[in-house]
C-alpha cells in the first residue's frame, strides 16, 4: 500500500480558546492523488486547509488536539513559511493575489529568495506553459484582473513554490460553471504532469468529484463519509443533499434538510 504524503489524524480546532472548529477529523492524501473536500459553508473545510498549511495563527485559532503529518514529520501549528518550504502550498479562498502588483510581478513574489535563478526561472516558465492566458497579461495589475484570470494567477503562483501538496480552496466560488470546468482540467493536468498530489475545498461535489480520486464530506467540523468519487456520487446521501438528485429530481440541500427536520420532528 503507497505511504500517505499527508495524514491527519483525529483533528481539534480551537478559534479564540473558545470556539471549537473542527472535531476530531481524519484523511489521508497519498503522492499524486486528487483528494476533494466536501461540505457547505461553515463546515470547517477552510479551517482544515489553514490548519495544514500553517495559516491558522493569523484566524487567533490553534490545533489543540490531535497530529498533521507530511512525509513523516509533524507539521500542526507550524508557521506558514515552514510548510511552504517543505512543499505544502495554499491556494486562499480570500486574498487570492498582490492588487497592486503586476502579473509577473505577482508569480516572483512568493518564491523564496533563496532559490536559484535559473530554478526561479524554470517554475516561472512551467506557469505560463499551464496558464498561457497569463503571459499575454504579464504587465496587467492584479487588482484588474478577472475574477477567473485571478483564480489562474493564484494557482500558478502556487506552482512557483514548487509544491509538492497543493491545497486550494474555493476554486469554483464566484465564477462561471465554463471557467471552473476549465480550471479544473488544469489542475488535472498538473496532476499528471507534475506528480503533485492536490487537496481540494469545495461546496461544490459535482465539480470536486469530477477530477478527485477520493473525496472526503464534512458536516459541522467532522468527517461523515468518505470513498472514491465513484462511490460518493453512486451515495444516496450524496445524491440527495449534495448533488441534488433523487429519483430523477434535483432538490436543493436547504430543501432536503428541512423535509427530514420535518419528518423527524411531526413524523
């Protein structure tokens, strides 16, 4: 059986010493594998990237139980830096790139000075060659760009990190369904061209599910089903709350969710 690139294993969350976030959470992510991460808002997805690639401290949250490991070493509540430096690269939902700096200027400015020129050089290149898009607006400020050439721009700035684990977050939040089928075929082809093993948050399980091996959903801080994406859209439960099918009929999650309260609480 291939070793996990990344485990987490029985996950706490604390934001503020107060409110607890996630509870107990478990996955694993094996080297080159697309792994989505499902649920609605507020579920804890988010917290759960931001607690693997270090970002937490800014929230004022902490791991407060519990291990994240990447290639056999421990890396809860160590500071971004770090994590990057050892090929763990966020995508953000929010803050995706530098408004007031231009396109090429955006792609150098994570890299770590330490890396060799020709280094910095090859990575560069490497995204453009996925986001051709981008080296026509090489000169273009951040701040103007579109929402989907921002989306480009954030993971191609993460490529320039040289990842060895990307996470994303939100890729689909705010764009046209085109653009985010568009996306998403990028980072399958990244995937498969790089070896990059990529960790996706989406609400969105019929996008995620399309291009992961292996899909995990979260439902108030904690993992309540997980299995290949083929397995996750043959679910019942899967079908009905988030994918919005059920004997041949699309229903909304808000919809489904308050026929069971219903049913529970009168039936």
């Amino acid at each position: 059986m291939t070793q996990a690139l990344l485990t987490i294993e029985k996950l706490e969350v604390v934001y503020h010493r107060a409110i607890t976030a996630v509870q107990g959470i478990t996955l694993a992510v094996e080297p080159g594998r697309i792994v989505a991460l499902l649920g609605t808002n507020g579920a804890g997805k988010t917290t759960t990237l931001r607690a693997i690639s270090g970002f937490l401290g800014i929230d004022d949250a902490r791991v407060t139980e519990g291990a994240i490991t990447f290639k056999g070493e421990r890396i809860e509540n160590r500071p971004p830096h770090e994590n990057t430096r050892r090929g763990v690269v966020l995508v953000p939902e929010r803050d995706k790139v530098f408004p007031n700096l231009t396109v090429a200027e955006n792609l150098i400015a994570p890299v770590p000075r330490t890396t060799a020129a020709i280094e910095r050089r090859r990575r560069e290149a490497l995204a453009y060659e996925f986001f051709p898009r981008l080296s026509d607006l090489r000169d273009r400020i951040g701040g103007l760009l579109s929402g989907g050439e921002r989306q480009m721009l954030a993971i191609a700035s993460g490529l320039v990190c040289g990842p060895e684990l990307l996470l994303v977050d939100e890729l689909s939040l705010g764009l046209a369904p085109v653009l985010v089928e568009d996306l998403m075929r990028r980072l399958a082809e990244i995937r498969r061209e790089l070896g990059i093993a990529i960790l996706i948050v989406e609400q969105s399980a019929t996008v995620a599910l399309a291009v992961a091996d292996y899909g995990y959903v979260m439902e108030n801080g904690r993992i309540v089903l997980d299995g290949t994406a083929d397995r996750l859209r043959e679910h019942s439960d899967m079908q009905e709350f988030y994918l919005g099918r059920k004997r041949g009929e699309r229903r909304s999650y808000r919809d489904v969710k308050q026929y069971r309260r219903s049913r529970r609480w009168y039936g």
